[in-house]
C-alpha cells in the first residue's frame, strides 16, 4: 500500500506540474481487475491488478492547418501479488490524426516490467527487470450520439528486450517473438469516462542456456475495468 502511495504521488505531482505549462486536453484514470500470467509451462496464476494512467495533448492542431495531435502519458500496473505477477511502469509520446469518427495513430513507448522470481527445485532464478521500447499502433472509433461510444484497438510486435538486475550468472535470453495486442470499449459522459479493456501478451524466447527450461517465455491475459475524470 506504501509503494502505491508513492506511485499514485508521483504520477499526479507530474500531471499538476505538465497540465498547466503545456496541455491542452488530458485524462487521468483508474483501474482494477485482474490478470492470468503464465510462465514456461507452468500453470496460469490468476491475481488482482491495479493501477492508474493518464494522458496530455501536448499540442492540438488548428482546424485550418490540421495534422496530428501530439500526445504523452504513462501507466502504472500493480498486482496484489508481485511473487508470480509483475509490477509495470509505462511513459509515451506519439501523434494521432483524426479523420471524423476515426482517431489513427502510433505511440513510441518505454515500458518497464520488474519479473519474479521463479523457485526450481532448490533454486531461485532471478529474472530481473525487462525493459522494452514498443511502437504500437492505434486505432479508436467514436460513434454513437454525440459520439460518447468509442472502441479501441492496439497492438505491436515486441523488440528485443534489455535486461537489468539479473545478476543470476547466465547470459541475457536471446528474443524468438513477441506481441501485445489490447482492445477498449468506453462511454464518456461529462467530464468523465468509464472503460473495459482486454490485453493479451506474449513473449517467446529462444531455448538457449540463458533461458533454462523456457523460464523467461511469458504469456500473460489482462482484464480491467476503469473510470476517470478528462480536463
């Protein structure tokens, strides 16, 4: 709960500080749910999430000249359980283009994920903390009256990942594939907004010595509900 507290400060001293010098629009949001993580061939573990996220338009583009929005926000996910969950921590910018019902665009995300531990036999392998530049493309669909529906879709390839913290001797796993893919349906209402989103995830990673046993490869199912307040 400390380490909540902290997060949540944190995140909102950034938000007071950016929302008046530069924003023009912004959402700040909470959520909980739940998420089954799997790692190599052990059984899924299903555990409670939550967490919080929030979004600036940095810059809006006029109705004459048009062009893209230019975004950044950042994420926080926190499960009730970090021994089989991971914690994860997400900045990014990017620029989003709207065409009448349609928002389109691409995110340049830093994402960081502190792994657990796995215990094997009378060993404890430290996976560490992975850290991972994502370029996920977006795609939102307003409909409705007042357009106050909307759906969601997004998703990427994942690239080679950096490891940090390891420290457990055995060289860095080499990355076979890996994807995200999330899908969102909301209503706004006001200056509020409510939210369901479904994430799947995958990575798979080459059966080398780094990898003993298909101990980093991590499949992961995320189911959330949300609200939040836009400014």
């Amino acid at each position: 709960m400390r380490c909540l507290k902290m997060h949540l400060r944190s995140l909102c001293l950034i938000f007071l500080a950016a929302v008046p010098a530069y924003c023009q629009r912004g959402t700040f949001g909470i959520f909980g749910g739940a998420s089954c993580d799997q790692f190599a061939t052990f059984a899924c573990k299903t555990n409670a999430i939550s967490g919080v996220d929030g979004e600036i338009t940095v810059h809006k583009p006029s109705k004459k000249n048009g062009g893209p929005s230019i975004v950044a926000g950042g994420e926080i996910r926190l499960p009730s359980d970090t021994s089989f969950q991971a914690r994860e921590y997400a900045v990014y910018g990017g620029a989003i283009f709207h065409a009448h019902r349609f928002d389109i665009g691409f995110h340049g995300q830093i994402r960081k994920a502190d792994l657990p531990q796995e215990i094997v036999g009378s060993q404890v392998l430290n996976r560490g903390a992975l850290e991972l530049l994502e370029a996920p493309a977006i795609l939102r669909y307003n409909f409705g009256t007042g357009n106050h529906f909307f759906l969601q879709a997004e998703g990427a390839p994942e690239f080679t990942p950096h490891f940090k913290n390891a420290n457990n001797g055995l060289p860095h796993p080499s990355l076979d594939h890996g994807y995200f893919v999330r899908g969102t349906a909301g209503y706004t209402f006001g200056k509020w907004y409510a939210r369901a989103s479904y994430e799947t995830r995958y990575f798979k990673f080459s059966p080398t010595i780094g990898n003993p046993e298909g101990l980093y490869n991590w499949k992961s199912n995320l189911m959330i509900g949300g609200v939040g307040v836009r400014f």
